[in-house]
C-alpha cells in the first residue's frame, strides 16, 4: 500500500467516532497493540527529544525500505508511535522524506493534543524523516 492509502485508511477509521473520548482509545488500543521495543533499542541515542513522555525510535533500511520500530512509556503517546510507525515503515527513504502527513491534521490529532504533546508529535515526525534521509545519504 501507499502511503497516502495508508492515510486515507487511518482518515476513515477516525471518522467512525465522533467523540474525541472514542477517539483516544482507539489511539491508547493502537498503543497497546505495538510490538514493545526490545531494551537493547530504548539508548540514548534512540530518544526522541522534545517529548513530554519518553520515546524510542529505531530506524533500520532493508532491501531498500525504511522500518521503524519505537516505544512510549505513556499509553497515548505510544499510540500516536503506533500511527506513524504504521504509515511510514516499509516504504523508500524517498517515499518518506516526500510526503505530506496529511492525516494527522484531517483526524483531527493536533488540535486534540496538549501543547507539549503536539511538539513530541513534530519532533517524532522530524526524526523519522531524518532516518530516511540518513538512509537516502548513506545508499546514493
């Protein structure tokens, strides 16, 4: 699938709920449905800052895809995690620099989150384009 049909499944998944209360949980269900990060990938190094909560993020390229892995120790953080990790891993360090999330703004996540959990989403967003141009730097 393309990242955008990934997008437009996310877009019409959230448009079940009209309430922001349903919508969380689905976010804290997609938390808790996330293959944990293993210890050996929560460093330092793997720390994404500027979140209010603590989160890992590892990148690895295979066979010319990007897959992401990550972690949170808050339940709708990790959800959040869930989401972007879902739409961006497997595609070319390409795909991922050259897209536009569009479905963070049409579900209606960024109006919803705090402030500082809104900055953690754009830092998560950064380093994640930052791996895969990392990855498009190192193959070319």
């Amino acid at each position: 699938m393309t990242i955008n049909e990934l997008q437009d499944g996310i877009i019409e998944e959230f448009s079940m709920f009209d309430d922001w209360m349903d919508k969380y949980a689905l976010l804290i269900d997609l938390g808790n449905s996330l293959e944990s990060l293993e210890d050996a990938g929560k460093t330092p190094q793997n720390i994404i800052e500027g979140c209010q909560s603590r989160v890992w993020l590892h990148a690895e390229m295979k066979d010319g895809l990007v897959l992401y892995r990550g972690e949170s120790d808050a339940v709708l953080v990790k959800g959040i995690v869930s989401l972007l990790i879902q739409v961006l891993t497997k595609h070319t360090p390409d795909e991922i620099i050259n897209t536009e999330l569009y479905f963070i703004d049409k579900i209606g996540l960024r109006e919803h989150l705090s402030p500082t959990r809104s900055n953690g989403l754009v830092a998560m967003v950064k380093q994640m384009k930052m791996y895969a141009l990392a990855f498009k730097a190192k193959n070319s």
